[in-house]
C-alpha cells in the first residue's frame, strides 16, 4: 500500500477516497509501521493508526462513486476548453516553462503565468513571511513579490514553447501595461504567442512604482479604460484580476465589463502587515532592517475571498461573466466552496508553493 497518498487525502480533507483507493485487506494490521520510522517527521506521524481508522471508520461508511476517467471534470473559460477547473494562478509557482511544464504534467489544466509587464523588475529577498498554527503549519502568506523578472521576449518564448509542447493546455497570460498603448500591445503578443486568454493585474498590492497594479483596481474609470485598450490588441478572452483592497468590488467588475472584458478574476492578495518585531520593530520579511506592506494570501484569507465571489456572483449586471475564484483554497472541499459562489474556474498558489516548501 501506499501510506503517503493517503496521508496526503487525510491532509487535504479527503478522507473517503483515501479510504477507498486502500488495498481490500487491511495490511497495517500484522505490519511493524516500518514506514512511522521511515517518515521524515520520524515518529511523529501515527500512520499505523490513522490507516486503521480509514479502514475501520471511514471506509464502511464512504459512499464515494469514483469515476472511471476525469471526464467530468471539463469545463470552459469564456467558450476555450479546460480540461478540469484547476489553473495554477499568475505568482511564484508559475514563472517558469519547468514549473507550468510540471503542473500540467501532473494535472493542472493549465497556468495563469506569472505577470508579464517591460519594467525592470529586482525582486527582494527574503520576500515571503508567513504565520503559523499551533502544530507548525502556515495558515497565512505574505509576499512583497513584484512582477515577472524576465523580458517580455523570454516570456513570449517560454508561451511558445508550453503552446507547442502541450497544445491542450490553458496559457493565461497575466498583464500589467504602463499606459493604453502598452495594455494594448501586450495583450495582442500574448495572443499572437500562444496565449488563450488574457488576465489584466489591475490588484498586484506590491508595486514600487505608484499607479499601477492594486492603485488601478481601486478606481473604476481606470479599469474601464485599460481593459478597452487591452481589448483593442486581441480577439481571445480577457478577464479583469481585481483587488480586494477596497469596501465592495462592483464598482470595478463593472467598469472592466463596460470596457469588454469578458470575465472576472478575483481576488488577489489582501493587503497586510504581519510580525512586527519588538526589538527592531519592523515587520516580516525584513529585508536590510526594512519591509514593507505585502499581499497577503493562503486559508486564512478564504473567507474574505468567498465573500467577494458572493458579491460578483449575486451581481446582476455581471451575469454571463466568467468567474476566476481565488485566494486561499487548499482543498476539494475549498474549491467547492468557491464553485457554489459562482466560480467557474479556480485558481491557487500558497498551497501549491507550501506543498513543494514546508
Ligand atoms: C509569492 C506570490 C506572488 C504573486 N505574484 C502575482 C503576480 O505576479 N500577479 C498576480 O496577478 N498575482 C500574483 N499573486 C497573487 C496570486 O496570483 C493569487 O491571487 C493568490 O495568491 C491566490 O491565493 P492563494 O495563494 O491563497 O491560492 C502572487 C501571490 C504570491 C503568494
């Protein structure tokens, strides 16, 4: 049996299929839990018992139908095919052709890549900090990540090739323009490199620069006239990534319809300070004794994300708009949650990124 991929269901609130995809017999039984010693948190983990509880409780109890094939799963963004709802979203876990080439390997329908813009982008470091639960795991993320830090040529050639190697596969390309006729231009590479649709950064809470990323999102006249001038450079879908940083996000998923956008993507990370220091008082991460305010972003932030997906999904005015839901879901049951909202897609990082990390 493999202990791992069940542990992991149990980690991820999918106790039922765990319990189902366990060998018949319950070989933990005469077993010496080799594999508690083996495990990299040694002794730590009752696996032993928690695989007698998937067999003993969960199991007779499980009515889970699974499905012979992923069929099911398919779906569209704006009318282009999607394998399954699940996309990587524009950060840290999707910047590179290896990262997006090993998402879709493993599943991902396809990637919203890391925000392409021509500024001359020097990333901090450290640039994450995060706060923690009583058994150690990370329950909030925060980044003072800016924007992709390779040229927009090294990006068009990075679409080119993961359009070429996995034709079915979702390219979001996620944009951030410096004024009409760069929204514009932008958006028409992308396309003419492969992209299948457009995502517009009007929420990156992280700029150095003022009048750009969330500083748009906040004021509707302006995502109005940049989704236009992105609409003006390309025929494929565009979908507007607004910010949380505001009381209520109407205001801007409307004016990113009037200026033809043809969905939503919400939201992107939430404003935030996190561990102040009481020696140095400056907050984390400190990079040369200084910080800064930063995105914040995992489970913990879920709640506000559902509310701002109700907001745009119970919007009237907004109805046929896709909805891209994001922002801190680690779980089928997270997604699900998003779904019910009125998502049509789902997005993730931090769990991604913790994941591979932690
Ligand atoms: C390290 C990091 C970098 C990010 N960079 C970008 C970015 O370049 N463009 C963008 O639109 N959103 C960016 N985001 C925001 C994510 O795309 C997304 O909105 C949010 O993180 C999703 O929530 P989740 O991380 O809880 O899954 C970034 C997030 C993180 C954590």
């Amino acid at each position: 049996m493999d202990p791992a991929r069940a542990l992991l269901g149990i980690w991820f609130d999918d106790q039922d299929v765990a319990a189902m995809r366990l060998p018949d017999k319950n070989v933990c039984v005469d077993c010496d839990a080799f594999c508690e010693k083996a495990c990299v948190n040694s002794g730590r983990v009752p696996i032993r018992q928690l695989m007698n509880e998937l067999y003993e409780k969960v199991r007779p109890e499980a009515e889970i139908h699974m499905p012979d094939d992923e069929e099911r799963l398919k779906c569209d963004l704006c009318g282009v095919p999607l394998e399954n709802p699940f996309l990587l979203s524009s950060s840290v876990v999707a910047s590179t052709y290896d990262m997006c080439a090993r998402a879709f390997e493993a599943g991902w329908s396809g990637a919203c890549f890391k925000t392409i813009c021509s500024l001359d982008i020097h990333e901090a470091s450290p640039r994450f900090s995060a706060i923690k639960g009583d058994n150690g795991s990370i329950i909030g993320f925060k980044n003072i990540e800016q924007l992709s830090d390779h040229s927009v040529a090294e990006n068009m050639e990075i679409f080119r090739k993961l359009k070429k190697n996995y034709p079915t596969k979702f390219i979001l390309a996620s944009i951030m323009g410096q004024d009409e006729a760069e929204w514009e231009s932008l958006s028409g590479l992308c396309e003419e490199n492969g992209a299948d649709a457009i995502e517009l950064n009007f929420s990156c809470p992280n700029m150095q620069e003022d009048g750009l990323g969330s500083d748009i999102g906040k004021v509707p006249e302006l995502v109005e006239r940049f989704t236009r001038a992105a609409k003006r450079g390309t025929t494929i879908p565009i979908l507007a990534k607004l910010t949380p940083n505001v009381a209520t996000m109407s205001p801007a998923a409307e004016a990113a319809l009037r200026g033809g956008a043809d969905g939503i993507a919400a939201i992107n990370t939430i404003k935030s300070i996190v561990g102040v220091s009481p020696y140095t008082y400056v907050s984390a991460p400190a990079v040369k004794g200084q910080s800064a305010v930063g995105g914040y972003s995992g489970n913990a932030v879920k709640p506000i994300a559902l509310r701002f997906i109700a907001e745009i999904g119970q919007n009237s005015k907004l109805k046929g708009m896709h909805i891209s839901g994001m922002d801190g879901i680690e779980t089928w049951r997270d997604a699900l949650e998003f779904i019910l909202m009125g998502s049509c897609s789902i997005q993730i990082t931090t769990a991604v990124w913790l994941q591979n990390n932690q």
